[in-house]
C-alpha cells in the first residue's frame, strides 16, 4: 500500500474500487481482482473489516486446533497455477510450539493431509457472505505479503455450532481489530550451486527423499536451482504437457497417484485414483467425489521427471514450475513408506519425451 496516505484513508479507497469491480459484474474470484487492484488478497480482506461481515481471529495456531470440531468442510490451498480442494474432516493436528519456526501435519493419507510451515503464516480472517447457493462462510489464511496460504469453507454438513464456538472465542470485532500490513513479495532468487558436483554426490547418497531439504539448505540453493543442476538421470526436463499426459495414463492404469499442491505455508497432498483430466475454459482439470483440481496450463514454464534415492529403492516424481522457478505441483504414485516404486508408474514416466 501506499503509505503517503493513511491506513484507513487507503482501505476505504481500495474497498471503494471492490465494490465496483462487484457491480460491473467483472468475472474471477478475489484473487483475480486483487491482481487487477495490482493489491493482495489479503489487503481486499482486510478492507471489508467493518464494512462487511470479516472478523480478524485472535490466534492462528487456536484456529488450527479446532479446525477437527467443525467436522466436514472444503479445504483448499492453491498458489499461481493449481488449485488443490478437498471435501472432508481434518484430522487431529500435530503441531509444533506456536512461532516462526513451527511446523505441523494434519495426516489422513486418502483424506485431508497438510504439511504445515507457521512461520508463513501471518493475518487470519473469517467471513460470512451470501452467494448464489446461499450462506457461506469461511476461514482465510494470509502470508506476510497478503497471498493466501489456506482456506476453510463451510459445507452443508458442518458443525455450524462448533463454526460459532470457534468465531466466540476467536473472532476480534472491528472496533479492537488491529488490521495487518502487507509487503510486496520480491521475486524469488534461484542461485546456482557452488558445486554441482558436489549437490549431485549428496542427492545420490540420500537414504530417505525428506533428505532434500537439508540438502538444498546446507548449499544454500533453492529446490529449481537444484533440479537444474542435475545430470538427466536425476533430473530429466519434458514437455510441458507431460502433467496432463501423466495424469491421464495413470487414470487408465487405475494407479493411485498422489498430488501435492503448495503454497508458502501450507502443502496440501491429495492422495488416491483419478478418472483423468477434464479439460475447461483453459483450465486443466480433475473431479472427483471429495478431491477437485484445477491446473492452468499457461502457468507452466518448466517439468521435469526427478528420481531421488531411497532406502526402499528410487522415489519418481513429476514436478511443474512457473517461470519465476515456483514449484506449482508434484505428482508421485502412491507407496509404502521406505517400499518400492510401482513399476507401472515408474514406466509411465521413462515412456514421456524428453525435451529437446
């Protein structure tokens, strides 16, 4: 924002902007006018604090624990180029101690499965507004630069009096609401390792494929700057069309596959069988009775088949970026933990083309 005006001055503006943007029926979902506000999603939220039916929450890691009581809902985490949503009932939450460098899961493989980083995690919200379809209600997640890390929405079956409870205790009313300030996001760097050889030594060593993580911080070096860096054996490119490819050939061979789709503070997995893409508007897409996901193939910029050892044997995935070198989406077969790779799949993905 623009801090040569005040805070409340710039929010009733940007608030003004929202509602003409509502009246001339302007297509897309908040996010999409965000970007033609050149604002943030987080910065159209918190406008409508006092305006409308948005309440800042007290206590992002309280929220989190209570999210198992409201039972049933959609759960949706998404960043530039995929859309993951999921119909279900979180699990018990295992989280770290509250702060910037906690960390948590909500683990049901086949249901509602989050990898959760906090310190991504910056201004809460929930929000009760009229649709077509009638009430709804949800509860919005926003990173230090106004991006969305998570989202929670009311369905037919949940607990509206555990959503109320919820709100009771956590809700802040306008008047004591002290809203956030967002800051722009500045492009990410992907610096080259200092040492290929030495990267490519550490990836072939690794017993257990979480080992990559450390591998990436230990030379300071981002997860695109290393699958750059790697010989084709490792880290193959192919076509950009490999992900509908892929996601289509498992279909017919009726693999479960697993999807993970992340943002800077949260990583939403969904695991299980697919009846392939639905191409629409563009979009690439998937449904399914609890899980949908939707792909916008202009985002794609780069793919690549990535093999990384394990105890059990080589753990295969496609992964997607954008051109900034954001990961959109990672795709694996389902298996056992430290078990081996279904052939099937491991076929699927030596069978894409490389890239010329």
């Amino acid at each position: 924002m623009n801090m040569t005006l005040g805070a409340q001055d710039e929010r009733a503006i940007l608030f003004s902007s929202l509602q003409q943007l509502r009246e001339s029926k302007a297509p897309g979902f908040m996010v999409d006018w965000a970007a033609l506000l050149k604002s943030s999603e987080g910065d159209l939220q918190a406008c409508r604090v006092g305006r409308e039916k948005v309440f800042p929450l007290k206590d992002i890691f309280a929220v989190l624990k209570a999210l198992p009581s409201l039972g049933r809902v959609l759960a949706l985490t998404r960043n530039q180029g995929v859309v993951n949503e999921y119909k279900g009932i979180y699990p018990e939450p295992k989280l770290g101690e509250a702060g910037a460098h906690a960390a948590g899961i909500f683990l049901d493989i086949g249901g509602l499965d989050l990898r959760i980083f906090m310190g991504a995690w910056h201004w809460a919200c929930a929000i009760e507004e009229e649709t077509p379809k009638g009430k709804r209600m949800s509860l919005q997640f926003f990173d230090k630069h106004g991006t969305a890390v998570h989202k929670v929405f009311s369905l037919e079956e949940t607990n509206l009096g555990a959503w109320q409870a919820l709100l009771d205790e956590q809700a802040v009313i306008a008047e004591e609401a002290v809203l956030p300030t967002f800051i722009q996001a500045e492009p990410e760097a992907h610096p080259e390792p200092a040492s290929p050889y030495q990267v490519e030594q550490e990836w072939r060593q690794m017993k257990d494929v979480h080992q990559f993580f450390s591998l990436i911080r230990r030379h300071r070096i981002t997860r695109f700057s290393a699958v750059k860096a790697m010989p084709e054996d490792l880290c193959r490119p192919v076509g950009l069309d490999a992900f509908q490819q892929l996601v289509d050939a498992a279909a017919e061979q009726g693999l479960e596959v697993m999807f993970f789709v992340g943002s800077r503070g949260c990583v939403q997995i969904y695991t299980g069988k697919t009846q392939g893409i639905k191409p629409m508007r563009g979009w690439l897409n998937i449904f399914e009775e609890n899980f949908t996901l939707h792909a916008n193939p202009e985002t794609f910029a780069y793919a690549y088949v990535t093999r990384k050892p394990q105890s059990g044997g080589w753990v295969s995935s496609l992964e997607v970026f954008d051109k900034q070198g954001s990961l959109l989406i990672q795709m694996y077969a389902r298996r056992e933990e430290n078990g081996p790779e279904q052939a099937t799949w491991t076929e699927l993905l030596t069978n894409l083309p490389s890239l010329k």
